[in-house]
C-alpha cells in the first residue's frame, strides 16, 4: 500500500454512486504530492481491500513458477526466492481465518500487529475517507482509476535494497492490485468534501 501526503489541498469531491454496487468515486483536484508533483486524481472506493488482496495472492501463486525463470537476469535465485517467500507468507497472514490471526496475535506477529494498528487508529467517515484519532488527518483511500498531471517533475532515482527492488519487481509482474492502492492524507481543516448522488 502506497501513502502520499500533501501539505497543501484545494479541492476533494466525493461521488457516490449507488448503481454500481455501493462503489464511491473520489475526486481529488490540484493535489501536490510531497516531491511538488500536481494532480487531478481520481480514487475508487468501497471496494473491498481483503478481495484485492485475494487476488493478488492468486496471482502470486499462479505466476510463482515463472517469477524465478523471468526475473533471473535481474536478481540473483537467493534474492528472488527470499522476496517471494516474504511476499507469500505476508499475504497468507493477512488473509488467514480469525483463529489464525488470533494465534499470530498471541505470538506478537509483526504483520498482524500493524494491521490491528491500522483497525485501531481511525474512524471511518465515508467511503474512502477515515479520520486519524491521533492525527486528527483525513485520511482518502482508494484504487488509482485516472490521474492527470498538472505540473510534473524529474523523478529522482530510488536507491532501495536489492529484496525490496525484487519485491516489487514481482508485485508489478504479477500485476498487484495493491500497486494502484493510494492513501492520501490532508490536515482536517484543509478538506473539503461535497456528496453527489448519481
């Protein structure tokens, strides 16, 4: 899951659309990014996180054969079949049956822990938009259907660890949903949200 924050925010449009399965569109115009970045994007929302990441896992599983043959030239094994490993057993979690979960929970598992911490921390206002309790941020979250760049900018080169490159070497190979996953946070006082029904 990526989270971008912005400092400065002008407009945020809330659609609600209930002729498509509950499904909200989020519109949020002349975002700047924390790089100087401006956008129009547009978030679907209420769509449900746990399916995406049930495809995601089907689509990790189905294309782990391949993962190795195509990204060899990249990456060595050892790397590859540690970032797979890791992405396996973090989807695997997050998808395991309340017991499971109950029993990592127990253990004090990291991935739980931080997925308990996200449950915990916010009150949902909408769909797509929660508050922070601690923050008192509005939080916007969604899939990426469109966005328009107002003012680009270069994009610096990332120097990440090798595991994290081949991780997401593999998420964009096996096209993760996750990867349009957007979270944006506003400070409360700057949002303003109006609802249209269609």
């Amino acid at each position: 899951m990526t989270t971008t924050t912005t400092k400065s925010a002008t407009k945020v449009l809330v659609l609600t659309a209930k002729t498509i399965k509950g499904t909200s569109f989020i519109g949020i115009n002349d975002y700047a990014n924390s790089k100087g970045e401006v956008s129009n994007q547009t978030l679907l929302a209420g769509f449900s996180y746990e399916k995406a990441l049930e495809k995601d896992f089907e689509s990790l599983k189905e294309n782990g054969s391949n993962v190795l043959k195509d990204l060899i030239n990249e990456f060595s094994e050892t790397v590859i079949l540690k970032a797979y490993c890791e992405l396996f057993n973090s989807l695997e979690k997050r998808l395991s049956s309340p017991e499971v979960k109950e029993a990592l929970r127990l253990e004090n598992d990291a991935t739980i822990k931080r997925s308990d911490s996200q449950i915990d921390a916010f009150v949902h206002l909408a769909k797509g938009i929660k508050l922070c309790l601690q923050t008192n941020e509005i939080h916007i979250f969604g899939l990426v259907v469109r966005k328009k760049v107002l003012k680009a900018i270069e994009n610096k080169e990332v120097k990440s660890r090798e595991l994290t490159l081949c991780k997401n070497a593999i998420q964009k190979y096996c096209k993760f949903r996750q990867l349009k996953y957007r979270t944006f946070i506003f400070k409360k006082a700057e949002v303003k949200i109006k609802g249209i029904t269609i």
